[in-house]
C-alpha cells in the first residue's frame, strides 16, 4: 500500500487504494488502519485521502542507507573477521532496540546469540550503547522512556540522567568495551560508524571468548583493529574524518 502513495499520486482515497491493490474494501482498510496506527500514513479528515508520513519516508531513506551500508562494509568486515578470527557484526538502532543486520561468523568455536535479525535492549550491549551515545540528549531520552515501558527486567537505568551520563561518557571515549550479560565469559567490542553529516549510523562490533580476546592483547588489540576498520568504513560512507574530534565533543 506505501508503494501505491506515489509522487504523481500521493493522496489517495480507502477506495483508490484498495482498486490499485485488487483487494476488498474492507480488507484494504484493516492495512490501511493498521499503517496509519503504527505511524506510516494519516488520513485527511476533510478529503478522506491517505497520505505518507515524515515516518515513511524516513523509513526509506533508512532502508536505501542500509544497502549502502551493506555494500560498502562486507569487505571490511570480512578482513576483521579474518584478522582476529571472532565474530564480527552491523548493528544499527530501531527505536528502544538494536537490530543486528550483518554478520561475519567466527572462526573459532563460542556460544553466541548474535545473528541477523536478533534484537536486544539498546542499553545492554556494547554496540547499543555506542548507538546511544550518538544520539541527541531530546532522542535518547525518548529512548529512555521507551526502555522503562518496554524492556522489562534488562536492567534499564534508574534515571534518564544516569543514562545520559553513560552515553556521554562512552561518546568521549569512542568506544564501548564490555562482557556480555547474556554469555558469561563472552566479551565485545563496539565502534560507531559514521555517515556524511557526522551521525551515528550503524556501529561495528566485534565479539568472542575473553580467554581468547585477552591472550591475544585484550581491549588494545581490539582498539586497534576495530576503530580502523569503523574509521575505513565512515569514510567510505562520507563521513570526513577530520570532523571526528567535533562529533564527540
């Protein structure tokens, strides 16, 4: 239905609708109730026509970023799963929640619960986190309230201004180095990637055993390789790298 909402057609009635789609009038208004419930359309209460919303749109542009991301940050991926030989994951944010839309799976064997499509808690994972330090004091206090209703027991902060410290703090920093809270002895690494205009986009994470991390340098030998990669990466996406010390300030 979003698709039928063109540029030569952007307002259009239940009926037009439902004509271009071949469905029933009733059937095309339980999708049409249902996009407009979840944000995607509005209805004009004089006209009865549907029309997208700033949501929609954004969402395309989100979905056409996505595939940008994808293209340009396999190969890079790749080369840092060769390199450390542990698994190596995209991770962007959808709301309260970070989404994992890539992978590289680990040459060496571990428990993991990471793969494309899990979703957890932004707050609890190092890829979430360096997500959330990136975002706007007035966003990330939306998220905030959107973890106290939704999250359940994942160990939301006590406050909006203890979150906003955290973000900050891992901002400063550039990264966020932490054990898992699902897998114990499982520890990542997660570095923000960057589009053209600074925003954090998607962050890059890398994650595997400890005992296995540590032998080989620990959170110094991820650094290196890691930040490099995300720095290689944003730049690929646009982002100009000597804009980094203001993006974090």
């Amino acid at each position: 239905m979003l698709r039928q909402l063109t540029r030569e057609r952007p307002a259009q009635t239940l009926s037009e609708l439902a004509g271009s789609l071949g469905l029933s009038r009733s059937a095309a208004f339980r999708l049409a109730y249902t996009l407009e419930q979840e944000g995607y359309v509005v209805r004009d209460e004089h006209t009865m026509q549907y029309r997208l919303t700033s949501k929609a749109v954004m969402f395309g542009f989100e979905f056409i970023q996505s595939l940008e991301l994808h293209r340009v940050a396999q190969p890079v991926i790749r080369a840092v799963a060769g390199q450390t030989r542990i698994g190596v994951h995209l991770a962007m944010l959808e709301g309260w929640q970070t989404i994992y839309i890539d992978q590289v799976s680990a040459q060496i064997q571990f428990a993991t619960n990471l793969h494309v499509g899990t979703r957890t808690p932004a707050h609890t994972s190092a890829s979430g986190r360096i997500l959330l330090a990136y975002q706007s004091p007035e966003r990330l206090e939306n998220i905030f309230h959107l973890l106290v209703r939704h999250a359940g027991d994942a160990d939301v902060p006590q406050s909006f201004a203890e979150m906003l410290k955290t973000a900050r703090s891992d901002r400063r920093k550039g990264y966020v180095y932490k054990g898992s809270i699902y897998l114990p002895g499982v520890v990542s690494f997660a570095a923000p990637l960057h589009g053209r205009t600074g925003e954090g986009v998607a962050a890059l994470l890398v994650t595997g055993p400890r005992a296995f991390i540590e032998a080989n340098g620990g959170e110094r030998w991820l650094k290196n390789i890691v930040l490099e990669a995300a720095a290689d990466i944003s730049m690929k996406l646009g982002f100009a790298l000597k804009t980094e010390k203001s993006i974090r300030s």
